[in-house]
C-alpha cells in the first residue's frame, strides 16, 4: 500500500481537518479564523502556517475585512480545493478499497 | 470582533505520518464533528420543542376543557404559555447563535430572507384571525380553531415551501405531517383542536427526534 497517489497538500492530519471541515460549509459560505480555530483545537500559529501552504497552493482562499481589533479573517475551500478533496478521497478509497 | 491571527507564533506543522487507514477515519470522524456543528437542528432541541408543544396546547387545553359555550383559555394558562415562549425564544436565539458563530456567506443571507417569509406569514395569519373576528365570525372559530390551527397551517405552509426550494426531505415531510394536523385538528372544534394540536404535534415531533438521532449514530 503505497500513499504516493495521495496529494500531500491535504495528506497531513491539520490540512486534512481543514479541508474537510471547510468542505462541510453550505456552498457559498466562509468560516471566521478563530471558529476554525476552536472546531480544528489548533493554535493559532499552526493554523495560520497550514491556512499558508493550503492558500499558495489554491485550496482555499482568506479574506481579512475591517482594521484593528475589528478585523475579521474568513477562510473559504476554493472550487479547487473541493475537486481536491474529491480526487484525495477517491484515491483513498482506490487503496483501500472502500472508505 | 474576530481576533487576528498570530503570526508570530509558527507552531510546527503538522506533517505526522499519516496511513491511508487513519486518514480514511479522519475524514469520516471530521465529517460528522463539523456537520453536528454546522446543523441548525439536534435532537435534543427538537425533544424540548415536543415537551414545549405538548406543554403550551395542554395548558390550554386544561383551561378550556368542559367549556360551553367556549370563552376561552384563562389567564393563567395564557400567562404560562407566555413564559414557555419567552423561553423557547431566548433558548433558540442561543442555539442558532452558536451554531452559526463565525459563518458569513449565502446561508446566512438566505436565513435572513427565510426569517423574513416566515415572519410575513405569521403577521398575515394574525391579522386575518382579527379580521374573522372583526367581521362577525364566531370567538370559539376565532379565538379556539383558528387561534390553535389556522395560524400553523398560514406558517407551515410557507415552511412546506422552503423546504421543498432547499430539498431538505426530512423537513419537508415533518412540516406537511404539521400543517395536516393541525388541518385535521381544526375539526375537533374549539375545545378539541387543542388536545389534537397537542397531542398530534408532540407526536410528529418525537417521531423526527427519533429519526434525528438514528441519523447520528449512523
């Protein structure tokens, strides 16, 4: 069993959590950083350092709104990273059989 | 207020190995975390509403109960209905909150839009009661079938619909199952229709209860 065929982007227990949660959202709909923070229990510098990798990859996509203590970061799965998701669980099952 | 994230504080990232067995039940155990978290029902609200439904027609029925000709539920018994919505109110306003904290989008704006249809129903209902009344219609049709039914059937049927746009089958037929009894009800006269609201209702609800929480064990 071989876990080559699995996109690495999302092949990580942190990213893997962030993309499905984001992926349960109702189409159209973005979470707040810190909401994501409490569902995933991560730090914030964790998050932010997967937000990073799976952002410059294409996967999802932040928005920063207002200034100062106002300011609001929403995260969002990209059409990308949901055919993403799509092509890592389908390959996943391909190994195991059945998910 | 939404707290800015820390860019100062890199932690490691997470790149543990990962087998595609343990990945496989990640996904499913996340799945079911986040739509627990994202869902606007749970079981557990649904039971209380069937307690509060059972609870509010009930009183009334007691106080209209041997009524003849009908005048109505006491003050009393409208005074503990009061205070069974006021928390019903407050205790949904406090579960939708935190299950919609941090979400913005599409759903949100249709929620707004939704609240607004319901809320036009539920005013319309209300008025055409007072306009029956108005115009000579008899106080057990107004303020005993009507008051107990007519209004669900206006709301449920607005409900039916919404539904139906957003596909959601299991709401679907828990409102139709609603709007018919309380269609039927309407039959049971003024002192009647309570006791079949309240009892039919809370019946429909346990039902859905019941069906919600075989969804989450599967």
């Amino acid at each position: 069993m071989t876990t080559d065929a699995l996109d690495p982007m999302i092949h990580a227990p942190a990213r893997l959590r962030m993309v499905v949660t984001l992926a349960n959202l109702p189409d159209g709909d973005q979470l707040s950083f810190p909401r994501l923070q409490e569902m995933l229990g991560l730090t914030p510098g964790n998050l932010i350092t997967h937000l990073r990798k799976l952002e410059e990859a294409g996967y999802v996509a932040t928005e920063k709104t207002g200034h100062g203590i106002w300011s609001r970061t929403t995260v969002t799965l990209t059409d990308h990273g949901r055919a993403a998701l799509a092509a890592y669980t389908a390959a996943l099952r391909d190994l195991l059989g059945e998910l | 207020m939404n707290q800015a994230p820390d860019t100062n504080e890199i932690a490691d990232a997470d790149e543990g190995e990962l087998a595609p067995a343990q990945a496989a039940r990640l996904i499913k155990q996340t799945t079911r975390q986040a739509k627990r978290q994202f869902q606007l029902q749970s079981p557990w609200v649904t039971l209380l509403g069937a307690a509060a439904w059972l609870a509010i027609y009930g009183t009334i029925w007691l106080s209209v109960r041997g009524q003849n000709p009908y005048t109505g539920p006491t003050v009393w018994a409208l005074l503990v209905v009061f205070v069974l919505l006021v928390f019903i109110v407050i205790g949904n306003s406090v579960f939708l909150r935190r299950r919609t904290a941090g979400i913005s989008g599409r759903s949100r704006r249709q929620g707004a839009y939704i609240g607004a249809a319901i809320a036009t129903a539920f005013v319309a209902a209300y008025l055409f009661m007072g306009a029956l009344r108005y115009l000579g219609v008899s106080y057990g049709v107004v303020y005993g079938v009507y008051a107990a039914s007519g209004w669900l059937i206006v709301v449920g049927a607005a409900a039916v619909a919404v539904a139906a746009t957003q596909q959601d089958l299991p709401n679907l037929y828990l409102r139709i199952a609603l709007v018919a009894i309380a269609a039927g009800s309407s039959f049971a006269g003024p002192v009647g229709v309570w006791l079949s609201m309240g009892v039919g209702g809370f019946a429909v609800l346990l039902v859905f209860a019941a069906y919600q929480v075989r969804l989450r064990l599967q």
